[in-house]
C-alpha cells in the first residue's frame, strides 16, 4: 500500500514539527501505534506493509 500525504508549511506549524522529517516520524508513529482497532489490537498488527510519502505543498 502507498500513502501520499501533502502537507503544507501552515500544516507542520499546527502540529507543532519543524521539519517533513519530524512529521513523518510522528504520522508514522501514528499509523504504527496509534490507530487501535476494535479488539485492541495497534495498527501495526492489522495494516499491510505501507510505503509512506510526505510531500511539501
């Protein structure tokens, strides 16, 4: 699975990163530990292997 997100300067200030690498460290985070399915389970035990991009708008 790819996941392409586009993120603009405004977009990193709101989410307090000062980097496209520190906001692809924490969505990543959040893919991988956040999101919880409905048994408990972290997304890493249900998502399919994904390839991230983050993209400056």
């Amino acid at each position: 699975m790819k996941i392409k997100v586009e993120v603009s300067d405004a977009d990193l200030a709101a989410m307090l990163c000062e980097s496209l690498e520190e906001f692809e460290q924490e969505f990543r985070n959040q893919l991988d530990n956040g999101v919880v399915t409905d048994d408990g389970g972290a997304g890493s035990d249900w998502m399919c292997e994904y390839n991230l991009e983050i993209v400056k708008v």
